[in-house]
C-alpha cells in the first residue's frame, strides 16, 4: 500500500515484528518514466543532478531509498537481492507505472538484474546499468578478473571494528583523487548520507556483492545500456561492464578515466546517453540494430 507520512510518500513492503517496513520514494515532474535505483552506501539523493537534468527535458522522475538507506525502514533482514528486486516490483506495481525506463549504479544494477529475470519486462522499456555489479564479482577460476574473497571478509572486519573509517577510505577508492576533482564539501555530504544509513543495511550487503548475476543475464531481453570508468576501484570494469555488455546483448559506453563515482564526476555526459538510449529505444532502432551499431551510437558521445 502507499501512504504519506509527514511530507515523505513510501510504500509498505513488509513488517518487522510490530514495525511496518516502508520504502520512501520520491515522485516528480511528467512524461515518460525513469526510475533512479542509487548505489551503496547512499541514498537517492545521490541522483541529484540527473534528476534536475531530467526534469527539465520533461520527464517524470522517481527515485527510492534502498530499504536501509535514506528514509527507509532500516529492519535488521532482507539485505538479499530477491527482497531488493520484490522492493521494486512492489514500488511499481503499487505506483501502476507502466513503460518505464529503469536506471540503476552500482547496487542498484544488481536490483535490475534480479528484477528483470524474476519479474520480467513488462512494464519496462530499457535499464541503464552504470557502473555495473553483475555479472560476478567473485574471483574465481573461471572468473580470474573478479575480487578476492578476502577482500569482503575484510571490508566485513573493518566495518564490525570502525564502520565511520570504513566509510572515509571506501570514498577513497569510490572517487578517483588523481582524476577526479571532489570537493571537501561532497566527501562530507556523502560521508554523512553513507553514515546515517542502518548499520544492518551497511554489512550485510557486503555479501550480496559477490553473487552470482550469470543465469539472471540470460533471461535479460530489454534494450540495455551500460555505463562504466574504465578506472573504476570499487568495482573493476574488467570484471563488470566488460563481461556483461555482450552477455545480454548492450551497448557499452566506457568513460577513460572514471571511477566509480561517475554518476557525480561526469553527470551531464551520463544524461546524454540514458537520454539517447531512451530516443533510440522510443524509434525501436535499438531493436533492429546490432551490438557493434550501438556501441558505436552510443560511444560517439
């Protein structure tokens, strides 16, 4: 059901012992639909310039918190990829949206992933992945780009130890500092969006980091778009975007140089394309063209 609480809408999921669960979205402006779905650890709010630019070129906008973040319910369970992706359905069934364009970075590429292959793509058009979690990030022998799993028990340990300094050396690594230029002010903004978030939420979707997309990307049929820094420290495009784009049939957009912030650091070109993707797939071309003519539209930018 949805409701409005004092000045926020959300949307029920669930409940926890006598708490119900709610998701708090956002809904603005009109036209066609996109649907933000922000990254770890943050909130929607890190969509800020994207839904300005979208506003102005008149589309409607929506955007949630992440059960845990923002202005969520912050329960102690449901920090899986199935409860994210049934978050979802519910936000849009609930929200009767139809035709909808879904934009995810980071974690929110692994809740379009797992939506689109238990939910199908019946009220979606496209999925944008920007700096992409599928299709697994595990290093492996099969997956030898991946990340060691003694990275994770670590990131785990020292967030169990001094989750606060966890937060200031994963923005380290999130933003790029020799190529990315970040004020003082946005490191503190996002440090205190990362620290006001459920301590549940911050650790236990470590785990959900290294799971595996691969059976989920072969039931993916909607044009897609994937947007990756081909510097990216957080999660590495060798072992992301690159591997994902030809498994469900994308175009990829590499920015030299990004990290895994581009949705902060490089905003407007990031617009340029969802908003080309979203053209292309309204005159169905990406429909009759290949995965070389895309990459070509879309790397032209």
């Amino acid at each position: 059901m949805t409701n409005e609480g004092v000045f926020m809408p959300y949307i029920v999921v669930g409940s926890e012992n006598s708490s119900k669960i709610k998701i708090h979205y956002e809904d603005h402006g009109e036209g066609e639909v996109i649907v933000l779905i922000h990254g770890y650890p943050f909130s929607k709010v890190a969509w800020e310039k994207q839904e300005a630019r979208f506003l102005r070129e008149g589309y409607r906008v929506i955007s949630y918190d992440r059960r845990g973040f923002g202005f969520s319910s912050r329960p102690s369970t449901g920090y899986d990829w199935n409860t994210f992706a049934s978050d979802l359905d519910l936000l849009l069934k609930e929200l009767s949206l139809e035709n909808v364009t879904l934009v995810g970075h980071s974690m929110g590429t692994g809740e379009i992933t797992r939506y689109l292959a238990h939910y199908g793509a019946d009220r979606v058009t496209g999925a944008v992945f920007i700096s992409p979690i599928p299709p697994f990030l595990l290093k492996t022998d099969e997956t030898p780009f991946g990340v060691d799993q003694e990275v994770f028990n670590e990131f785990k340990e020292s967030i169990e130890k001094d989750r606060y300094k966890f937060i200031t050396e994963f923005l380290n690594d999130f933003y790029n500092p020799d190529n990315d230029t970040i004020s003082e002010e946005k490191l503190r903004a996002d440090f205190q969006i990362a620290a006001s978030s459920s301590h549940c939420a911050f650790y236990q979707c470590v785990d959900t980091w290294i799971s595996d997309f691969r059976t989920d990307l072969t039931k993916i049929s909607v044009p897609s778009v994937i947007i990756q820094g081909d510097a990216d420290q957080i999660l590495p495009f060798e072992a992301t975007g690159k591997l994902m784009a030809p498994e469900i049939g994308a175009a990829l957009k590499v920015i030299p140089g990004g990290s895994h912030g581009i949705p902060w650091t490089h905003a407007d070109e990031i617009c340029d394309v969802i908003l080309e993707f979203m053209f292309q797939v309204k005159k169905e071309t990406l429909v009759i063209r290949g995965p070389e003519e895309r990459d070509r539209i879309f790397n032209a930018h």
